[in-house]
C-alpha cells in the first residue's frame, strides 16, 4: 500500500525534528534550567515570524490548494503580542522590553516567509508552526507555568480551545495533508520546504542559547544535535546548520 502523505512528511522530518528538540536552548528551557527571560525571548522572536506566517497566510486563503489549511482560529499573533505584553508588564518578573532583541535568525525566517510565494511553500511553513504548537508545544506551555510560575495569561500562546479538541483537529489536518495531490499539489515541494522550515527554526533556537542564561552545570553533555546516518525516509540526514 503507498504510504499516505502526512506519514511520508512526518517520516521525511523525523530526524530534524529530533535536532531541533534537542538545541540546547531547548532542552533547558523545558527542564526548567533557564528563566521566564528565555521564555519572553522565545516569544518576541515569535512576534515576527507569526505576523509573516499569518500575513502569508491571508494572502494564499483563496488559493484552492492552501485554502483547505486557512484557519483564523489558529493564528497566534495576536495572543504572542498579549503574551508579552502580560509578562513585560508584570511587577514579578522584572523584564525590559529592550533586553529583549530580535535575532538575525529570527528575521531572516519572517524575511523567508515573506518571500514564498508557492502554496506548497505555504503549507509547509503552516505545518511546522500549527502542528508543532499543537503536539510538543502544549508540553512547553504547561512546562513554562510549571517551572518559571509564568501564569495562565501569559501562556495563551498555547491555547487552543477555539479549535475543539486537538487529537480530531490534527488527525483532519492529515487528511488535508493527504490531500494535496487531489487539489493539484505538488508533494516534494512541501517536504523540501518543510526541512528548510525546520532548518530555519533550528537556526533560530541555536541563537537563542547564546543569548539567554544557561548556567552550564548539570546540563547533559549530549544536548546538541546529532544528525548522523540516514532518515526515516531513507535519505542522508540534514546536515546540522544549529
Ligand atoms: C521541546 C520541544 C519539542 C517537543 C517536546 C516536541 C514534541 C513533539 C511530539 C511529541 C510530537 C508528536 C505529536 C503527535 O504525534 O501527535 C510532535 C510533533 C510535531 N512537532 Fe514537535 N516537539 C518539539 C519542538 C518542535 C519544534 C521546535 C518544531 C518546529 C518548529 C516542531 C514541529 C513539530 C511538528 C510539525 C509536528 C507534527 C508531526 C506530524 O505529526 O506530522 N516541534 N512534537
């Protein structure tokens, strides 16, 4: 039997997945090794790429192979900007909106988003975001209130309720994945662009560990990413650019 689409681009970005979960900026924001700073830094950075990710988005939601993917309740733009605002304006945490710069990774990725112009392309950066915030990043939401007492108003980020409940959600999401081809799609366009994505995204949190205070002890030597040998889909591993 062919494999569906939605396993064959899980499959085809198993291992970068894997890199980009592991950047040690990462690995110590979720195990509790930095501060609610790194958190509103992260946030920030989100500010430019979700504005260029959403506006992309307007721009293809008539466009009859992104359409079926064009949903308002997933935008997170607005949220990330209150977001911020919450935790810059809370006496608690003591953060200075100019502390808080945006990288050179950071624009790059918005200056790349606003550069697409494929629908494919689209997807795939819609993909790595929403279905990523929908899976790992309900843990980092509920990880950010855990370890750095960051309250449920500034954590709206990962708030999804608009949606109905997530597991329906992704799994109809993977049926317009599966999909692409019938509406005219071309399918390698949105593996590629979706490594890049993710490439991106690496890029990004690896410029973040300097930028954000990772005292050294007790960090696990093996945090760094380790692309080595073929991926899932059979294919050398993307080389580490984090
Ligand atoms: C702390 C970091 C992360 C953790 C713990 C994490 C964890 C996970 C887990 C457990 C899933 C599987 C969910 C499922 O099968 O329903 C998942 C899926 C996904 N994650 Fe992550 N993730 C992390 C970071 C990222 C980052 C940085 C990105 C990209 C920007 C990303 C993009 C995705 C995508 C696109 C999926 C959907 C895969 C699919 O089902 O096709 N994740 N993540």
């Amino acid at each position: 039997m062919t494999e569906l689409f939605s396993a064959r681009l899980k499959a085809s970005t198993a291992t970068i997945h894997d890199e980009v979960e592991h950047t040690n900026f990462m690995v110590d924001l979720m195990e509790g090794r930095l501060d609610a700073r790194a958190y509103a830094l992260l946030l920030k950075q989100y500010t430019v790429i979700y504005a260029a990710l959403e506006a992309k988005s307007r721009e293809f939601a008539e466009d009859p192979i992104f359409a079926p993917f064009h949903d308002v309740n997933l935008f997170r733009g607005e949220r990330i900007v209150r977001d911020l605002q919450e935790l810059i304006g809370s006496a608690e945490f003591t953060l200075n909106d100019s502390d808080l710069p945006i990288t050179g990774g950071a624009e790059a990725y918005a200056r790349h988003l606003g550069h697409i112009d494929k629908p494919e392309q689209v997807i795939a950066h819609h993909y790595t975001r929403y279905l990523g915030d929908l899976s790992g990043g309900q843990a980092i939401g509920a990880l950010m209130g855990r370890h750095y007492d960051i309250p449920a108003d500034a954590l709206t980020i990962w708030d999804f309720t608009e949606l109905g409940k997530t597991k329906p959600y992704k799994d109809s999401y993977r049926l317009r994945l599966n999909d692409i081809a019938g509406t005219g799609g071309n399918e390698q366009i949105v593996i590629d662009e979706t490594m890049t994505a993710f490439e991106l995204n690496g890029e990004l949190l690896s410029e973040l560990t300097s930028l954000s205070e990772r005292p050294t002890a007790d960090r696990p030597a093996a945090a760094g990413p380790t692309a080595a040998g073929p991926t899932a889909a059979g294919r050398p591993a993307a080389s580490s650019v984090f």
